[in-house]
C-alpha cells in the first residue's frame, strides 16, 4: 500500500492544495491547521495516509465544491467553499483560544496577567519535555512581553478574550496570508489557481481536471520518487528540485 508521510505544515498544505479544496497553501499553515487536517484524511488513524484515503478525501472535497451536483465546480463554488471551510477554521480557532485562555487564567477573573501567560507556556514546555531556558527560552520570553504590550490596548496589565481576539486577528501571520504572494512571479492567485485546474478553460472544474491535478501534486511532493511523501522530503520544500523532472 503507497503511504504519505508529511509535515504538519509544508506537506499538510500541499496536500490540501492536491486532496481537498485548492486554497493558498499558507491558509493551511501553522500546527493546529496541519495537525487537524492530516487526521482528518488518516481515516484509519494510523499515523500515514494511503492513497485510498488521498483519493477518497479528495472525492468527498470535489463533492462538498459542486453544490449543484452537475459533475463540474465553477468558481463561485470554489469561492464559496474556501469561505465556509475558513470560517470553521475561525470557529476552531477561537475555541482552541478559550480553551488555552481558560487554562492560563489561574485566579478566574477573566483576564491573563503576563505572568499567567509565562506560567501556562512554561508549563505547556514542560508536558511536552522541551527546555524552558538558555537563549531560545529568552527570546520567546522577550516576544511574548511585545505581543503581550501590543495586545493590552488598555494598559490595564491584563488581556480580555476580546483584546486576544483582535491581536491574533491584526497579527500579520494570521492576517491577509492568502494574499501576500498573489501576483508574484510563482505564486497563484485564487483567479490564477481556478485558472491552472481549469485546464480546458470552459470556465469550470471538472472532476477529471481535479483529480489530475491532485494525482500531479501528490507526485511532485514525491521529491525521491519512492512512491510516498515522507516528512523528511516536505521539510526540504514543496515539491522536487529543478531539473529532477
């Protein structure tokens, strides 16, 4: 059985590009969107993704896209459907948010002190076995006391749930990443990518032009040409090297 083993994040989102709807792959960035999404595709959750499974996502993302059933996505489909999958991603996000909010908020008054928040990271370090000291540890520390001072528009001291809110959402790695690249030499635009699956250019996707575009991507990941993508491969980027073709 060919298996694909990826990264959390380059592979994740190159393989969303391939398997499910043809977003930017940044949209998919980051550990909790990668992590999210492998799980959802390893349906037998063994830590891999077969083929089986690439293809049978892949089926059930075109299905979900072609929302008059008519065998083809038009653009405003695939618009349509980036919207509502990213909308969830919010909902998940926010709810991951409260979680974490929650947990850091030793005294229950609703609001987080910088030293809470140290506290809840140090203590998520220490689950998850890694160092909290020497420089790195001193580095993070010095950008959690800017974020934070950024974050507190009060100047009370303390972060509400609505002054995270808007921080993460004013941050510029979580704001207007789908169209930082677009029009730059190499990166597709949602017009430019609707454009490259539409390979007949009748102005629609049809399921044969997603599914080859899909079966392309998946090969392109292949950086050894072993039948599988490993995380190894993905970390070293999105696809093979020039001239390895």
């Amino acid at each position: 059985m060919r298996k694909a083993r990826f990264g959390l994040m380059a592979g994740t989102a190159a393989l969303a590009l391939a398997a499910a709807l043809p977003m930017a792959a940044s949209a998919w960035g980051g550990k909790g969107h990668g992590a999210g999404y492998f799980a959802m595709i390893d349906t037998d959750k063994d830590g891999a993704v077969s083929a089986a499974e690439f293809a049978a996502h892949r089926d059930a993302r075109f299905t979900a896209m072609d929302a008059d059933g008519d065998g083809f996505v038009t653009k405003d489909e695939m618009t349509a459907a980036r919207e509502a999958m990213r909308s969830q991603w919010q909902e998940k996000r926010a709810e991951r948010m409260d979680e974490r909010f929650a947990a850091a908020d030793a005294d229950g008054d609703g609001k987080l002190t910088l030293q809470e928040m140290k506290d809840a990271a140090a203590a998520r370090k220490a689950a998850a076995g890694k160092d909290g000291t020497g420089k790195r540890a001193e580095r993070h520390a010095e950008r959690m006391q800017q974020r934070f001072d950024t974050a507190d528009a009060d100047k009370d001291g303390a972060l509400t749930r609505e002054e995270m809110q808007a921080a993460m959402a004013s941050h510029p790695h979580r704001a207007g990443r789908e169209g930082k690249h677009e029009g730059k030499p190499g990166h597709a635009g949602r017009g430019d990518m609707f454009a490259r699956l539409d390979t007949d250019g009748d102005g629609r996707i049809s399921k044969a032009e997603f599914d080859a575009a899909g079966q392309k991507m998946f090969e392109r990941m292949d950086r050894n040409d072993d039948g599988k993508v490993e995380a190894g491969e993905m970390r070293r980027g999105h696809g093979k090297k020039a001239g390895s073709e």
